[in-house]
C-alpha cells in the first residue's frame, strides 16, 4: 500500500471510529490540527493488533504510516500548540518511529528478495539463499523486539495521554502563537515555504553532489507530500492534483535512489557477518559480492537520471501552479517569514 494515501481499512480486523471531518479552512489552527491528529491516531490503533499478530506485512507499513504522519504534523504545523506539548510528544513518537523502522526494513528486504536474486546471473541465484535465511531471522527477532515494546507501559501511557490531549477542547485565550489562524493560511504558508526549499535543495544537486543531498531533498519532498495531503480538500481538486501528481513522480526516482542506497549499505553489513561464519559457502559470499555490484551498478545508473526527474518539478509551469495555489497573500506573508527560524532548521535538517 502506498505511503501517500490514508489508511481506509486494515488486515487487523479492527474498523477505526468514523474519521473526523475534514477541517474547514477558517477553523483555528490547533482545533483543525488535532482533527488531523485523532484521524492518524485511529489509524495507527487500527493496526496495532495487525502488527502485533504478524501475518500481513501491511500493518505494520500502515502503522509506521501514521506513525510519520504524526511526527510530520507535530513538526510542520507550527506554532498551534504551546512549546511544551510539542517537547512533550514529539521524542516519544520519534521512539515510535525508532522501534518500527528495522521489523519494517526487514521486511521490505524479504519481500524483494526474489527480485534480487532474479538480477543475479544464473549461475549464482541458487547461492544467495543463505542470505534469505539470515535475514528470515534477523526479521524475526526484530519484530519480537517490537511486539515487547508495543506491550510496554511506555507505549501505552503514550497513546493515552495523546488521546486525551487530543480530546481535550482547545483553550479559549490559548498561548501558541498560530492557535487562532484560521489553518488555511498556516498551511498555504508551510506548504510554500517547503516547496520553495525543495526547488533550492534540488538545484544545488550536480553530479558531484554527494548522496546525501538527495537524501535530503527526498524528506523535504516527503514533508510537503503529508501536507499536501492534511489539507487537499481545501483547495480546487482539479488544481491540487497536479502538483501532487508532479510531487508523486519526484518522490518515486528519490524513493527507488533511497532504496537501492540502503540495501548496498545493509548488504555490506552483512556481508562482513557472514565472512565471520564459518558454516556460510564460498559460493554464497561470491553471489552476495555480484548482488553488490548490481546494485552500485544501479545505483550509478540512478544517479544520472536526476536532472531527468527533478526538471520537471522544477519547471516554470509547476512553480506557477505552487505560486497561484500556495502563496501567501501580502498579509500572510510574515507567516512565512517566521517559518526561518533557527528552530525549524533543527526540526527539518541542514538549511538549503
């Protein structure tokens, strides 16, 4: 299941309450983004018992969906919710995110397993298989790491306490600055402000660039994609889908870049262990070392295609569609201003 849409049912056998409604554009910033919130809280307990049982891989991407979702909301709609409430709840969603990234890895390793070995001359796809059975246990011991933690006071007094901030109805003389902005202006503001960074962070990219960088553009990119999503329904539909679409073609290039960039760095890890072994067959090291280099192969071969992926993003006429739909009128605009501060470049990573 894709990461861009939300969650509408689950393999887990549990159906979420109804979702909020979708937040109207001149409702106060922290009333709407605590809709948003509860709609992703639903989501991640509507999966739980799924990844607790561990028998359709999809609940645990959907859980880390709305895991991210959180984190990103928490981060990028700034300023509706005091200081401390944000200190309070971002750590522990990041500890959230921490103990489901590897069960996840590992899976998305054993699913695409088969289309590894498929890239191996013949010769030595019957030899790579002790690599499935290392990481068949690896996966394993990782997702009952994850099952004790879910089952943990830590993670319980976490959910409760964000669903009892969430039900508990806004102040009335509240004292985060954006609280009372009517959340169409908080979200034209960060939504431009991102694009605006990922045009400059995707510009700066050559062919000397190191792979860092495009990492960084592809969590730029996935910061503006969950923003775009929080707040479609306020704008015209058959104007925000393009920049989606568009959005959705950069992110595929990045996504399969990260991807490839991830396995070679867990393949390399491996590799080292299973020298170590001394039950793993020459043959098999010999067949990890050609999938090696098949996926640096590939990964070179990525890497050219940037200005192919990124031009048309970056072309004049979606910068024009981000402009006309995005940009703050003249008396917004200090909203925009006051994304720069020293603490969003904390949040967001390096400054581009």
């Amino acid at each position: 299941m894709s990461d861009d849409n939300f969650v509408e049912s689950t393999a887990s056998g549990y159906e979420p309450p109804d979702a909020p409604a979708a937040p109207e554009p001149t409702q106060r910033g922290d009333a709407a983004t605590k809709a948003i919130l509860l709609r992703l809280l639903d989501e991640l307990t509507a999966n739980e018992i799924g990844v607790l049982q561990n028998e359709d891989t999809e609940c645990l991407h959907d859980f880390r969906i709305a895991v991210r979702r959180t984190r990103s909301a928490l981060g990028q709609i700034k300023g509706v919710f005091p200081d401390r409430t944000v200190q309070r709840f971002a750590p522990r969603f990041a500890w959230l995110g921490q103990i489901t990234s590897q069960p996840r890895d590992f899976d998305v390793y054993l699913l695409g397993f088969d289309q590894l070995k498929s890239e191996l001359a013949e010769p030595f796809r019957d030899s790579i298989e002790p690599l499935r059975g290392f990481l068949e246990n690896q996966c394993n011991h990782a997702h009952g790491e994850l099952t004790r933690q879910i089952h943990s006071a830590r993670f319980r007094s976490l959910l409760a306490d964000w669903r009892k901030f969430l039900l508990t109805p806004c102040p009335k003389k509240p004292i985060a600055p954006r609280a009372l902005i009517p959340i169409k202006q908080i979200a034209d503001a960060r939504i431009w402000k991102l694009f605006r960074r990922a045009i400059k962070q995707g510009s700066a990219i050559s062919k000397q660039t190191p792979a860092e960088n495009i990492h960084e553009l592809r969590k730029i990119c996935k910061k503006l994609r969950y923003m775009l999503e929080f707040f479609r329904e306020h704008y015209p539909a058959h104007d925000i889908e393009k920049p989606i679409k568009q959005l959705k073609k950069l992110q595929n290039y990045l996504g399969d870049f990260q991807d490839v960039h991830a396995r070679i760095d867990l393949l390399r890890g491996i590799s080292h262990q299973m020298r170590k072994d001394t039950s793993v067959h020459t043959d098999a090291l010999l067949a990890l070392g050609g999938l090696l280099a098949t996926l640096d192969h590939h990964q070179t071969k990525l890497r050219k295609q940037f200005p192919k992926h990124f031009g048309p993003f970056a072309s004049t006429r979606n910068r024009e569609r981000f402009r006309a739909l995005f940009k703050p009128l003249a008396d917004n605009a200090v909203l925009v201003q006051k994304e720069a501060q020293p603490s969003d470049i904390k949040n967001d990573g390096p400054a581009v």
